[in-house]
C-alpha cells in the first residue's frame, strides 16, 4: 500500500522504516529541513538500533523516500500523523502539529484518505479531527480517521514495532478497520523478512485489537500510566526496604512471580524519566481533570518519581558530607540504556543538584553526551567511565549500559580516589564491587562493604537486623 508518515521523530522514523520493511511504499516527511536535509542524504537524526540499518535498505529498494509534508499528503492512501504532542506548561498535550497537519491535509488532499492518529493525544482528539477536516475541506477529500496508538520503547523500537504484543486500532468505518488490517497483515502474520533475528523463530502472532477510537486514545495514556505506577510503587518499596534491612530485588522477584503482577517494570532506581511517561502521566491527569475526574493516584506516581533524584542525592550527602569541591563520577546521562535521548532524565535534575552545590561532576554516557550537553554545560565530559573516574570521590551509576556491567574492577580500583559507589539502577554486582574493596550503595538493598563480599553473594537477606549503616565509611 502506499502510505504516508508525517514527522521523524523516534514513532514517525520508527513506524516509515518498519511499514517500508515489511513492504509497504512509504513517504515520510518533516518539517524540520535540517532533519529533513540529514535523513534525504542518509544520516540519522536518533540512535537507536537496528533503525539505521533498516531505512539503509528499504531507501536502497526504493519503499521508503523522504520530503515534504505537501508531498506526503499527494502521497499515501493511508497518511499516519505521527507529529511530536510535547506538554504545555499545564501539563496538557500540546495539539498544534496536529492541527496544523489536519488543516493541510484538508486543503491539499482529494479523494479517500485514512488518516491515523499515531502520536501520543488524549481522548477525543480523534474526533476533533473529524470535526476539522470537514470544517477545512476544501479540495473533495473523503476520509476516515483512525487511532492507532503505539507502544515502542526506545532502545527497542524497531523489535517492539515488528514484534508487538497487541496492535491497537480505532476506528469508525469497517473500510478503515479492512486498511489497517491490510497495513499490518505481515506482523500479524509474522511473516516478513525481519533485520534483528537473523533466524527469526516464528513467533507468537500479536493481538490485533479493534475498537472504538475513544478507547483506543485512552488505551495509549491508561497503559503508560500504569507502567509508571508499577515503577513508583516499586520505588516506594525500596524505600521501606531501605530502612527496614530488606532487599527489594527480592521482594519484586517474589511479587512478579505471581502472573496477575507480573516481573517487567518492578526495577527501582533513581526514577522514570524519557519523553513518555512523565508527559503521559502530567496529560493523563489533565485529561481526567478535564473529565470532572481527580486522578489523586497518578498524582501519587508522579510526586513519587519527583522525590527519586532527591532520595538518591540524599544518599550520596550521607557518605561524602559536603558535597562542595568533591569529585563525582556520573556513569550514565540517557534516561535509560540503549538510547541516546536525555529528554527527562533523571541524570539532568541529579547532575543540576550535584552542581548547584558545588560537586565537580565528571560524566561518560556511550551515546548521550552529544546531547547532554546542551542542557549539562558545566560539567566534565570524559571519552570513558575510567577518564571520568579518575580521583572520583564517589561513583554514580546513573544509566544501566551494559559497558558498566562489565567493569575492569581492577583498573576502576586505581583510578578513584575513594572506593565508594552508589549505585542508582542496582546495575552493578555487589560482591564483585565488595571483593575488590569498595563501599557498595543501591536502592533498596542494604549497602555491601569490603569484607563482605561473600554475605553479598548469599543475598543481603543475611544482613536482615544487623544495623549496617552505622559501620558504613
Ligand atoms: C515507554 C513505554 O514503555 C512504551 O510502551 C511507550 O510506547 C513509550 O514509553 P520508553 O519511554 O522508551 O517507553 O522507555 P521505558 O523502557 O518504558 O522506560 C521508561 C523509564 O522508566 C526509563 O527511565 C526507565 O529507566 C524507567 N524504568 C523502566 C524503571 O525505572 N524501572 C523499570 O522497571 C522499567
């Protein structure tokens, strides 16, 4: 089918990429033209795997081209808006890409076109849509629209988009229900030629669910709002288990052991953060504000994920006292592996505090730091974790990268200056940093001191009672 993409961004490039891998003819266009200018001569705006690779090949066999809006709208028979919906400063979803798209498709456009709303709305915006493309018309466009929200994570986006759990449409016409079958007939069927796996198993075909479009929008924002609220929960857990000996690893394995729980997204740490879920949660609770409807709850979450940075800059107060003129070690500024994003990171509000009171904060992130820096000016950025290790006071883990997980224990032990880490995604392994001499803090599990790296193996439950803090360094 031919079909159109409008925006680039980490859904839009994503979501052209993928329906030009499975087959489709794609256009997809931006309006930034640096972007624009980057993608035409085949340069790459995000990182994020596999997506470079992808839109090499199917540009090669000609499925997926780059350009105007204009053009995009002369283009697809099927038109995905797939436009950044950024928060306004009341926590509501900033609607003007959309808009200004729907105005231009109603303009340009003639005959029958589906139009998918795939950026992040809140309900009811599907039928506004309808409202303004009647309004606007003006060149004998018939159409349909329908919602099709996404739920690809960065660092994952082309696996998730091509292997999904479920697919949700909403629509309002069986002939926009029979085209978005037709769209993703090949991931419903799973049968495409897939650039991850090289012997892509067969796999479990996803969920194609229709329904209406109000519930389809709600679906999006009700669905990351639960995952932040398993996500803060977690976190509040680790709290307790903090003060009371506990090891929250132990008790999120134990509680994600039973199905109706479930072990994804019970991993605490220092936060949520990234362009979803802390704006998916502000636009959920204006939505129901909106509503006549006092979504107290998520205002729980987000208050709680506020409180994540300060709870950890806390902890690393407790063990280097003041803060001013100390040499601090950031290993991670993304706001989670795999990705080079720092849009609400938790690294941000954490190195902003470390500053302010006057730590001198050397970072390494393996993807990130290009665009820390335009947020982050008055830090140290190192070409590595050991550069900005080197006379480390204390070190954060920040970002869970896996180049972290396989640390040179030894050469990290030469480099600081003190033996202390604090571990702020529970990335690193406690008996190891113990075993070669450091002073291992996390979240949610009682810290790991040199000498007991063997108890760290056994599970810190060994410590449950003994008041470990006050022999801390
Ligand atoms: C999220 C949703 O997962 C995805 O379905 C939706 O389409 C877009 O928003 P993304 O923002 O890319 O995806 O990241 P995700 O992997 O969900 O992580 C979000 C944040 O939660 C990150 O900061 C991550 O570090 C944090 N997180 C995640 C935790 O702190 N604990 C967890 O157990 C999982």
């Amino acid at each position: 089918m031919k079909i159109s993409v409008i925006g680039a961004g980490y859904v839009g490039l994503t979501t052209a990429a993928c329906l030009a891998q499975i087959g489709h003819e794609v256009f997809c266009s931006e309006s930034d033209l640096d972007k624009l200018t980057k993608l035409q001569g085949g340069g790459m705006p995000i990182f994020e795997p596999h997506l470079e690779e992808v839109i090499k090949a199917v540009r090669k066999a000609e499925r997926l081209r780059f350009g105007s809006t204009d053009e995009a709208i002369a283009w697809g028979d099927a038109i995905f808006i797939c436009v950044g919906t950024p928060p306004l400063p009341n926590g509501d979803a900033d609607l003007h890409a959309i808009e200004a798209v729907a105005r231009s498709i109603a303009k340009r456009a003639s005959g029958y076109r589906l139009i998918i709303e795939k950026s992040t709305v809140p309900v009811q915006t599907g039928a506004q849509l309808r409202k303004h493309l009647s309004v606007h018309s003006t060149n004998g466009l018939r159409y349909d629209v329908a919602s099709n929200p996404e739920f690809l994570r960065e660092g994952t986006s082309v696996e998730d988009f091509l292997h999904p759990d479920r697919i949700v449409i909403g629509v309002d016409s069986p002939r926009a229900a029979d085209m978005l079958r037709e769209i993703y007939e090949p991931i419903t069927k799973q049968e495409f030629v897939c650039p991850i796996h090289s012997d892509c198993p067969k796999r479990k075909a996803p969920i194609f669910l229709a329904t209406d479009t109000n519930s389809a929008e709600l679906i999006k924002h009700a669905s990351n709002s639960f995952l932040a609220m398993k996500i803060s929960f977690i976190n509040m857990v680790a709290n307790l288990c903090e003060v009371v000996g506990a090891d929250v690893t132990k008790v999120a394995e134990g509680m994600g052991l039973d199905p109706r729980i479930g072990a994804a997204f019970l991993n605490p740490g220092i936060g949520f953060g990234g362009f979803c879920f802390p704006k998916d949660v502000q636009a959920f609770i204006r939505i129901a504000e909106k509503s006549g409807c006092d979504f107290s709850l998520l205002k729980e979450v987000e208050k709680i994920n506020q409180r994540r940075v300060e709870h950890f800059v806390e902890q690393v107060r407790n063990e280097l006292w003041v803060l001013r003129g100390k040499k601090i070690a950031v290993w991670g500024l993304a706001f989670k592996p795999n990705t080079d994003d720092v849009r609400f990171a938790p690294s941000i509000a954490l190195v902003k505090s470390l500053v302010d009171e006057g730590a001198n904060v050397r970072a390494y992130d393996p993807e990130a730091m290009g665009k820390a820096k335009s947020v982050l000016p008055n830090i140290t950025y190192c070409s590595n974790p050991y550069e900005a290790a080197e006379g480390a006071d204390a070190l954060l883990i920040v970002t869970e990268w896996d180049e972290f997980r396989n640390v040179d224990w030894e050469r990290l032990r030469s480099t600081v200056e003190r033996p202390l880490i604090l571990d702020g995604r529970n990335a690193l392994n406690a008996a190891e940093a113990a075993s070669h001499g450091f002073h291992y803090f996390s979240v949610g599990r009682p810290p790991v001191l040199p000498g007991q790296a063997g108890s760290a193996a056994i599970g810190a439950s060994a410590f449950v009672g003994a008041d470990i803090r006050k022999e801390s360094f």
